[in-house]
C-alpha cells in the first residue's frame, strides 16, 4: 500500500503493515534528535516558509523531541530541480515545489497547472482537500521516485510584470522574454499568449531582468516584491492566468526510517500545515502590493481577461487527453460550479 494513499485516506494506522519490512527509525527510544532539512525557494517572509517552521516545531513536540525540521530558503539548497533529485535519495528530507517540476515526473499533474484552471481560491482549496480523488496521482512517485506528496498548497494567483509597458491585451506581450516555471506546458501557455517562454530557476531572475537578459516574468504579488523584482519591473498587470499549487513533498525513504509513531505524528500535522500556508496568503499579498507600490512599481488590469483565455484554449484541449486528466478536470469544473469568483 503507497503511502500517499494511506494518508490521504486516512488509514495511518496501516502503515506499521506495509512498511514493517523497511525497519524502525532510526531515533526512537528517547535517542539523539533527527533534524530534517526542508528545502524552500523563497524568502523567510513567505507563509509557506511560516508554516515550515511550525510544522518543525509542532512534529519535536509530538515526538518529545525526538525530530523536527529545519527550513533552508532562498534556494540555499539548490533549485527545485536540483533539490527534488536529492528528496527522491533521501539527502534532503522535505521540501516546497512548485507545480510544474512535477510534470517531469508524472504528466497527470499538468491539469493542476493549465492556464484559467481554477475559478476562485476555494474552488482550488476543495479540489486539493478531495482525498479520493488525489489519492492516485499524489501517490504515484513513491516506488519510482521516492517521492511522498503530503499536501497541495494554494501559491497564490500568478500574473505578468516588466520593465517595459503596462499588458492590456495579448499583443503587448508579442516579442517578450518572460520567465516561466521549468516545464514544457509553462512554455507552451506563454508562447499562446504571444510572449517568449523562458524557463529559469527564481534565483537567477533578479540579475537576468536587471541585466536585459529578461524581459519580465509572471508570478504572485508576494513573490514580485519579496524578490525585489520590483525594482527591475515596474510593471505589474493582472493577466491572473495560473493558480498553480506548491506541494510539499517528503523523501519517501526518509518517511520509511521513522517508527510507526513517530512518522504517524508526524502525518497528523500535514493538514495543519497545509492550512497554516493557506491561511496566510491572503494578507501577504496585500502587505506586498503595497510594498510594491511605495518603491514605484504599478498595477494594472488587463482590458480583457477573455481574450487571453481563448488564446490558451488549445493547451488545455491537448493536454486533457486520457482519463486521469478528463476526470481531475471535470472535478476542477465542478468545485468551480460551487465556488465561483467573487
């Protein structure tokens, strides 16, 4: 039974059975602390960031002291790409990884990640809480990868932003280097919106829209301003094309070595986490707009989100193309039915 399985189902107690086989952890019986590292891209002031120290300090609790997490921002260990290799050994412990690096893994995830996907926030929060219908794709890296998905997190809602113009319409864009996340799909959607896709880990975009090797990128408020990017793109236009989740992934080697009640307490605590990143998203991005605003930058909305819509059409045509996909999109339409934008 994989693992992501059980804790989406619920069925904790269970994994004394299928893991027996893989031995205890490796401090249990009052020995010396275990320090998990977890591997994060941003900066300390993100919620994600937030909820990782938490989540540290809550699993040392529940295990009297016998594990808890250290939290490494701003890419101090790596790129996702590089960090999600040493997850899948077991070198790195957890870490926060953006929706698109998962697709070179397992293609099912790009439903999560086509343009205009999600309707409001609360539709994407009740499509990732649905654990029957997540339990397959987020336990499908276990044997291959060794990659253990605990949650999926709201990472806020992305946009464009640049050095040279406000974006009104799809064509302002013609012609533009814009930063995407490194996967084939992200590239794809900027390329149908008129723009240059040009994959690149966030720590180097700084430098690359100061130097002109960038023409802009596309990501959150909270990102925008935490990275300084606002002061190399002055403009910031509410294309709001992606809701694309973070997740926070586990070393499934890792999770194997602890003992049964530790690594069960240890997965009581991801709902709480889940939400704790959640729930602070709303206000960062407001604290970072205006922050944003006081160092020049300016925000604008598009004169017709309805355009740039129809331009990704035929991504999401090709990318909804066998089961798995049709029925996490037809999932996606009805949490958007109950949940519409405000």
């Amino acid at each position: 039974m994989k693992l992501s399985r059980i804790l989406v189902t619920g069925a904790v107690g269970l994994l004394s059975l299928s893991l027996a086989a893989c031995g205890g952890g490796s401090s249990t019986g009052g020995g010396a602390k275990t320090t998990f590292k977890l591997a994060f891209n941003q900066t300390e002031q993100h919620p994600q960031y937030k909820a990782a120290v938490e989540f540290g300090k809550k699993l040392e609790e529940a295990t009297q002291g016998r594990y808890t997490i250290k939290a490494y921002a701003n890419e101090q260990l790596g790129t996702q790409s590089d960090v999600i290799q040493n997850v899948s050994n077991g070198t790195v412990e957890f870490m926060y990884v953006g929706g698109p690096v998962m697709e070179s893994f397992n293609q099912d995830f790009v439903v999560y990640n086509l343009p205009y996907m999600f309707d409001s926030v609360e539709a994407q929060k009740a499509v990732f809480r649905n654990e029957e219908l997540n339990s397959e794709l987020f336990s499908s890296l276990e044997e291959a990868k060794g990659l253990t998905v605990l949650a999926a997190l709201h990472a806020g809602t992305r946009s464009v932003y640049n050095s040279k113009q406000e974006i009104k319409t799809p064509a302002d864009l013609t012609g533009m280097k814009i930063r995407v996340q490194q996967s084939d799909s992200q590239v794809k959607m900027m390329e149908l919106l008129g723009g240059i896709g040009t994959p690149m880990g966030q720590g180097e975009v700084y430098s690359a829209l100061q130097t002109g090797v960038l023409d802009g990128a596309e990501n959150n408020p909270t990102v925008y301003d935490a990275l300084k990017h606002d002061e190399v793109a002055k403009y910031y236009s509410y294309t709001r094309h992606l809701m694309i989740p973070d997740y926070l992934l586990m070393s499934t080697k890792a999770l194997q070595k602890m003992d049964e009640a530790d690594r069960e307490a240890l997965l009581k605590l991801v709902p709480e986490v889940q939400n704790l990143a959640d729930d602070g998203f709303a206000q960062y991005i407001t604290e970072s707009e205006e922050a944003a605003k006081q160092k020049g930058a300016t925000f604008n909305e598009v004169d017709d989100v309805a355009a740039f819509k129809e331009l990704v059409k035929p991504l999401i045509e090709e990318s909804v193309n066998n089961e798995v996909r049709q029925t996490l999109h037809t999932a996606i339409q009805e949490a958007n039915a109950a949940n519409p934008a405000k």
